[in-house]
C-alpha cells in the first residue's frame, strides 16, 4: 500500500550527550542529515564522513572524547559549541561530496524536564515552556535545522504544536516520547497539530502490524514517519525494510558500529537491487 519510488535519508548521529553519555551535552544527539544526497551510497558515505571531520574539529579546539553509546562522539563541551562543531564539520563535507547536508537534534526534552522546578533543566540555567520553544526556534533558525525530535515534554501537546507552527513549514517536527509508536497518541497529536513527524519504532509498540497502523495513522494525518533504530541494537536490518516498505522519508540508524551500518549495508543492497 505504500511502497513508492524513493528510498529513506539516513540520519546520522555525530555528537550524542544527554542519557547516552555522561558528562557531555544537555542535548542528547547531533545528527547529520544528507538532505541532497543523490543516493543511499552517497548519504551513507557522507553521515560516515561527517563523524569523522566532527573528531577532527573538536580535536583542533583541544577537546578529545569517547563515544556514547550509539557511537557517537561524546565531547565534554556545551550545547553551544556542538552546534558550532557540527556546522563546521557537515559545511566542509557538504562541500567535499558536492550536496547539501544538513543538522538535525533529538533534544530529548523529557530527560531534560523537572517537573519539581516546571522547566527544561540545562545545567544552572532553567527555561520554561515559552522559553524552551523560543529557544528550540532560534536554533532551527541559526543553523537551518533540518529536524528537531522530541524539543519538549513527552506530555507537552500543547508546546510541541505551538514549535510546530513557528517552524514546521521547513522543519521535521518529530515526536518519539511524545507519540511512543502509539496510534491513541498519534491521533491525540493530530488533534492539536503537534509536531509533523512520527518516530517509529517496531519494538517499542511490541508488533508489526501495530507499527504499520502507527505509520498508516501518521502518513493519513499527513505526518512524516520516521522509522528508527533503538539505543540497545542488534544486527537484525528489519527497518531498513521497513523504512522502504513505507516509503518512509528518513531512517535513523546511527553512523558507525556494526549493529548500525548493517541495517545501512542492507538500504545500499536494497537500493542497489532496486
């Protein structure tokens, strides 16, 4: 019923703070997003090379660092300067490879939220939802974000459709903790006109058919789905099918490690067989 003729950009995870390191950014993944990417191949090739000029750039600040646990860089720096990193790394590949390539955040706002102080916690500094959604705003506008996932609470319909219509008409507005794969969510999210994006993710509704009712309730409500790896992964390469069987406009699988590239080796097979 979906498949069409494009096949997902992949979204590539560089910089990762939040719950998936310690001491690093309050934001919990800076990713690269390909938007120009003439295929698969190319876009892989270009999240991979993105990661790498990222290290090369923290390394020319004096900043070294492991990698979370999705394989991405961990740096102990500010959010401010991770955005400033990634720029830098995704304008110089971008002008290697030829095509536009783009950031993109999972804010992780719910990790971020007390409900205690009734803000967004970033260290000293507290924000309240007026100021989470003006502050997520001009960021989309600083560094032409290209996607913004989970930017407040998992709870925060109200917020997330408020964001969604100051910069939604050019940005992927994308729910995870908002909608959990779950079609009661996604039609509540609808009803408010929050975010325009859905993440999807096979495991977390638990089964097939209620994660193609989950896309089939997003792609209907004219929302974009995203169907994503988790942070725990194994080998299996299910949602790069998945991704191409929706015609799903982007795929997040992460950037290096073997539990991720296999499900990107399985989209340049796909592509390739096409």
């Amino acid at each position: 019923a979906f498949r069409g003729n494009s096949l997902p950009v992949p979204l590539g995870n560089v910089v990762g703070g939040g719950e998936h390191a310690v001491e690093a950014t309050h934001i919990q993944e800076f990713l690269a997003v390909p938007v120009g990417a003439p295929s698969v191949a190319d876009a892989v090739f270009a999240n991979a090379a993105v990661h790498h000029e990222a290290v090369d750039v923290l390394a020319g600040r004096g900043v070294a660092c492991g990698k979370g646990d999705e394989g991405a860089w961990a740096p102990p720096v500010d959010d401010a300067t991770a955005l400033e990193v990634m720029a830098e790394a995704v304008g110089a590949v971008s002008d290697e490879v030829g095509f536009e390539i783009r950031v993109g955040l999972d804010v992780a706002a719910a990790e971020l939220y007390d409900q205690d102080v009734g803000g967004y916690v970033y260290g000293d500094r507290v924000r309240d939802t007026d100021e989470q959604v003006a502050y997520i705003a001009n960021l989309v506008e600083e560094y032409g974000l290209a996607y913004v996932e989970d930017p407040l609470d998992e709870n925060d319909f109200a917020g997330f459709a408020r964001l969604t219509e100051r910069v939604g008409s050019g940005t992927l507005v994308c729910g995870d903790d908002l909608f959990v794969t779950n079609v009661d969510r996604i039609a509540r999210g609808v009803e408010a006109g929050a975010a325009n994006s859905v993440l999807i993710k096979p495991n977390q509704i638990g089964t097939l058919s209620d994660t193609v009712d989950a896309v089939e309730r997003a792609v209907g409500a004219g929302y974009d789905p995203v169907i994503s790896h988790r942070s725990g992964e194994t080998e299996d390469t299910t949602i790069a099918h998945l991704a191409v069987a929706t015609d799903a406009p982007y795929v997040k699988t992460g950037t290096v490690g073997g539990e991720r590239t296999a499900k990107l080796n399985e989209l340049i097979r796909i592509e390739h067989n096409a």
